[in-house]
C-alpha cells in the first residue's frame, strides 16, 4: 500500500519542528508514504522546498505565496516573477499555496485576492495545478476560481457538502485533512461521505491538525496514514481500496511521473 501526503510543509523557516526533516521523511517511507508534496508559503521556504527535493526522491513541490503571506500584491507579483526557475523546476508540480484567508484579519483582503489572481495566471500559463487555500472565504474564493479554467485541489477543506459541490462542479479536487478524524467533526464527516471517489484527495497539513491519535502533537507526513484510515472507516471501504484510489487521483492531478524519474 502506498500513500501521498497532498500537502504538507517540511521546513517553515519560522516552526521549531521537534524532529528533522530526515528523521520525519524516514519515518513517512516506514509508514508507506511514496509521495510527499512541500508547500510553498513564502519567499524563503520555496527555495529550501526545492532542495529538499533535490534530495529526497519522495518529495514534490509547490510553488507559492499564502494569503496570510499576502500582505502586498505587488510584492507577491514579484516574488513570483523571481521563481521563474522554480515554476520551472521539474519536481514543482502545483502553484501555492493560494486564496484567502479572512480568519486571522480582514486588512488585506484586496492584496489577498490581487495576489490570488497572480497565482491563477501563473498556473494557467504553465498548464499546473492550483494548491488552494480558503478559510471562511467560500463566497469569494469561488468567485475569483470562476474567472480561470485552472485544474487543482481544495486543500485542508473544512466546508459544508453544498460548498464542496461548488468547487467539485468546477472541476477541482478536495482534499481533506486530520480534522476529518476527530470524532466530533459531523460535518467533515458528511464531507468525506459526500465526495466522488475519483475527487478526493488525503493531506496532513503538516506541522499542524494531527490527526487521532496524535491530536493535539506536532503533525508529519507519516501520519496521513490515521487520516486515510478515518476516511476509510467514514466511507465503509478498505483503506488498501481508498489508498488506491487516491494514488491514482494524486497521480492525475499533479503528473508525478512525468515531472520527474520518480522510482
């Protein structure tokens, strides 16, 4: 059985990760994962993303400034003019992460959404997915994907089934993360049963949202098995079957095999 963590984050310049990069990729291949993607979130991380890929043969990368990095729209629109070579890059496999995020502060939200745009221009100009980012932002995340005909995920997705309806009618994939296995999570729970099983996709979100039984630890890769599991259990199916399925959705979506000489 081999799994893929959509999105996690190996090396945020400013988390204190209680392990190395090393030991938590070692423990992720014992646990079966074969995929991992890195999400970019700002500046400097994109550049340790990328090498991280050049040594590790599991890991992936996404290319991207996040909203709450998005404080100026004209600074992102640079930032992304600098990653040329990264976009480039053979092992980047998605632009992100992306969107909105009207959680923390609503300050910004022009520059958020300016700086939206950008992205959903770059991943269309390079035929890549999008990694996108919304949190309590649905109204205007979906109209901004609207104006694009981009190809992508909806990733930690923590919607109602009607929102998910929204962006699977658009064509994007939704990726669920460990919230879905905290017993408490009814809608999430709704959410995984909902979901075509050809459009979904399982994530850690890493360092953060440990699934069960880790709830509450710091998150890594080698635990989006818990999450495959709480999926499994929620849709009655094996989780071998559900692992399947999102291996080939994954593969789909981010062309793994023709990025890269993926063994």
């Amino acid at each position: 059985m081999q799994l893929v963590d959509i999105h996690t984050h190996l090396a945020l310049k400013d988390y204190a990760y209680g392990a190395s990069v090393d030991e938590r990729i070692k423990r992720a291949r014992s646990n079966g994962v074969g995929r991992i993607i890195t999400v970019g979130t700002d500046d400097e991380d994109n550049f340790t993303n990328r090498n991280l890929c050049e040594t590790y043969p599991e890991v992936f990368m996404s290319v991207g400034i996040h909203p709450s990095e998005s404080q100026d729209a004209k600074a992102v629109e640079r930032s992304l003019q600098s990653f040329s070579e990264l976009v480039r890059y053979p092992r980047t496999v998605a632009i992100g992460e992306t969107g909105l995020d009207y959680y923390w502060t609503r300050d910004f939200i022009k520059d958020q959404q300016e700086s939206f745009h950008h992205h959903l221009q770059l991943a269309q100009q390079h035929d890549l997915p999008v990694m996108v980012h919304s949190r309590d932002a649905f109204e205007d995340t979906a109209a901004i994907l609207r104006q694009y005909s981009c190809r992508g995920v909806i990733h930690c997705f923590t919607g109602t089934c009607q929102e998910a309806a929204t962006y699977l009618d658009m064509g994007y994939l939704i990726s669920l993360p460990g919230i879905v296995s905290f017993p408490k999570a009814t809608a999430m729970h709704e959410v995984a049963r909902f979901l075509p099983a050809d459009r979904l996709l399982c994530e850690t979100d890493a360092p953060y949202l440990a699934p069960v039984p880790q709830r509450g630890k710091e998150n890594e890769s080698a635990l989006v098995l818990h999450v495959y599991e709480a999926v499994a259990r929620l849709r009655g199916v094996e989780v071998e079957e559900l692992a399947q399925q999102i291996w080939g959705n994954a593969e789909g979506l981010f062309r793994f095999e023709k990025r890269s000489n993926f063994q």
